[in-house]
C-alpha cells in the first residue's frame, strides 16, 4: 500500500505538471494562435489607378422641343378636313378649311369699295387737272387786264379745293385697300395650316365641328421629334457642379443596349420648395427619331473628368458609411490579413473611390472575407487584377 505522504507526492506532481501544460498554452501569441487555424481559402483583387468622370445620376422624361396646337382664330363650320394623324406634314401645308361663304361676300363688298374708291380719286384728279388749267389761263388773262384779281382769286381757291378733294379720294383709296386686305387676310384664315414641319399627333375635328370657340380645344397638334428636350431634376446640394453645356448621356429601357447624348441648355434658378431639387433641360438631337416624346430615360450629367484615381471593388467593402465617406476592408500581407479603415469617394458602377487608407497596388479580399479576423491566414484560390 501506498502511504499518506506518498500519494500526497504524487497529486503535486500532477497539478505541477498540468499547470506548465496550461501555462505554455495561454502563454502563446496572436500569431501562434493565428496559426494553429486552417487557413481560410479567400479571393483578392489589388487597388489599381484609373481615369474617372464624374458625374450626377439622374432619371427625366423627353418631350418635343417644338411643337404647336393648332387652332381657328374665327368661329365658323369646317367643310373639309385634309390630313389624319400620324402623317407628316411640312410648313404651309392645307389641314383644314372652315365655311368660307359669308367671308367670300364681304371681300366682294370691300373690293366694289375699293373699285368705287378708285373711280372716286380718278374724277378728282380729273376735276384738279382742269383747276390747274383754268388757273393758269386766270393768270395770262389778268397779265392783259382781261380779268379781275377776284377772277384770279376764285381760280385759286378752286384749284387748292380741287387738291384737297384729291388727297380725300386718295385717302378713302387707301382705306378700301386695307379693308380689303384684311378681308383677303380673314379668308385665308379660313384654310388652316400647318405653321412648322413636323406630324401629326393628334386630328381633334371632323367636317361639321364649330371651331374657333373661346377656349376650345385645339383642332390638331403638330410636334417635331427631330429635337427633343430631356427634363431632369438634380438635387439642390449638387447643383453647383452643373453648367450649361455639360454633356448628359442617357439610355431607356424601349430601346435596350443603346446610349443616347444630349446637352444641358437650361438650369431653373428657383429651387422646389417640396423636395430641395432644380429642373435641368438637356437638348437631345434626334435626326433618325428613334427616340419618342414622353419616354422615362435614366442617365448622368457629366460634370468632370479626373485621373490618377484609386479604386477597389465595392464587395470589398465589409462595412460601409456611406454619408460619413469611410469603410472596412482586408488587407493582404503575405499570408496575413489585417482589417483596416478607408476613406472613400466616388462610387464608379461596381467600383468606389478610396482616398486614403490603402495604396497603389495592395491586394485587398473581396471574397470570402465574412468569416475572416484580423491576423488570420488565408489561402488566396484567385487573384483579381494587375
């Protein structure tokens, strides 16, 4: 048998040895414990150095830069309609005509005015001419003592009569021509045309309808799609980056895969009140008129270009503040990553700007990183990038 003393030995013996056991093991340091683990299989891509434009997203509707509602500037009946919707008409073009039989006998009255008119003027200056002639026979005659000077005065005031009586025909002439001119004028009002080149896009009229109402509603609408103005609304707190002349592209989704530009050619100075934005107008040429008034579009203002700018991928990111410009990412360093804080910029599509934190160069994971520490090893399976 074992005594008191002796088994009282041997138990210090074993606590003296597990406690060297545990003191070894709490002893090691981050990177001992770093590798004991497996390493973790990550992915990586390296900060790279790239051209930038910016730029402001922004979302708009298009809609006709000319276009005109075409109405009657005299009430009457229309008695012929020319043209239906959606064909194209040029400047000048017939499109309708309104009764025109009562506006017909007034510019027959106003040109038997101005023929009486004419008649009018015609003997008066017959009358004057034969004035003139007995005045100058008065003044032959009162040379030889033939005549009195009340002769001479008498030829006299009938010759400036006679001039007067000119003048007052001359006037009335000129007064039936413009009341006939403006007859002529309301006639041809009576045959509506097109006032610009463009189509039709809307025939609001039959034969029979009473046009040229107060307040009615247009007879036809004319647009041009050639040009198209693209409206969009920018906030207040960039607005300062937009000027007239900026370059705007913009896609829809009526015609996928392709890209259109346009021109900024007008900034509202008033600020709307109810969301703090201001209405930009971008001028778009649209020869071939592939594009269609009242089409949503999405597409960027571009308001600069800058180089020399530092990228990573966004999935790089494990958080990020994006008001406070900062996030978190893994730094790889050799077989170690380390969590580090960046500043950041603009955001380019898949891509965001850094601008302080990181380097030229530096390989950063942008998978597998959700279950990874700072000082864990890791097994990099795919490097992204130069």
């Amino acid at each position: 048998m074992i005594g008191r003393d002796a088994f009282g030995v041997v138990l210090l013996a074993l606590w003296i040895g597990f406690s060297g056991c545990s003191g070894r093991e709490g002893g090691k340091t981050p990177d001992e414990k770093a590798a004991g683990r497996p390493p973790v299989a990550v992915e990586v891509a390296k900060a790279e150095v790239v051209e930038f434009t910016d730029g402001i997203d922004v979302v708009g509707s298009l809609s006709p830069k000319f276009l005109a509602d075409v109405k009657s500037e005299y009430v009457g009946v229309v008695t012929e309609v020319y043209v239906t919707e959606w064909v194209r008409v040029k400047k000048g073009t017939p499109l309708a005509k309104i009764d025109a039989r009562e506006m017909e006998i007034v510019l027959q009255k106003s040109r038997a005015a101005m023929e009486t008119a004419k008649a009018n003027l015609l003997q008066a200056e017959v009358a004057g001419n034969r004035a003139n002639r007995e005045y100058e026979r008065l003044l032959k005659l009162k040379e030889y003592g033939l005549v009195t000077q009340q002769s001479v005065d008498d030829g006299l005031t009938e010759k400036e009569a006679s001039t007067a009586r000119i003048e007052a025909a001359r006037a009335q002439l000129r007064a039936a021509e413009e009341d006939l001119h403006h007859t002529e004028t309301r006639l041809s009002k009576l045959i509506i045309y097109s006032p610009m080149d463009g189509v039709v896009s809307l025939r609001n009229v039959n034969v029979g309808d009473l046009v040229g109402e107060l307040g009615g509603k247009p007879m036809f609408r004319i647009i041009d799609t050639r040009k198209l103005e693209l409206t969009v609304t920018v906030p207040s707190n960039e607005m300062d980056a937009v000027r007239i002349g900026q370059s705007v592209t913009f896609s829809t989704d009526a015609i996928r895969g392709k890209n259109f530009a346009g021109k900024v050619m007008f900034i509202n100075p008033v600020v709307n009140e109810a969301d703090r934005s201001v209405k930009v107008t971008a001028e778009v040429e649209n020869v071939s008129e592939q594009l269609k008034g009242g089409l949503y579009v999405k597409g960027r203002i571009i308001t600069g270009k800058r180089t020399g700018i530092l990228r990573v991928p966004r999935v790089a990111l494990l958080s990020w503040d994006v008001a406070g410009k900062k996030g978190d990412l893994f730094v790889l360093k050799g077989d170690i990553v380390n969590r580090r804080t960046v500043q950041t910029g603009s955001v380019m599509g898949d891509f965001v700007e850094v601008t302080s934190g990181i380097n030229l160069g530096e390989p950063v994971v942008v998978r597998g990183g959700f279950n990874l520490k700072d000082g864990d090893r890791v097994n990099v399976t795919q490097a992204n990038g130069g």
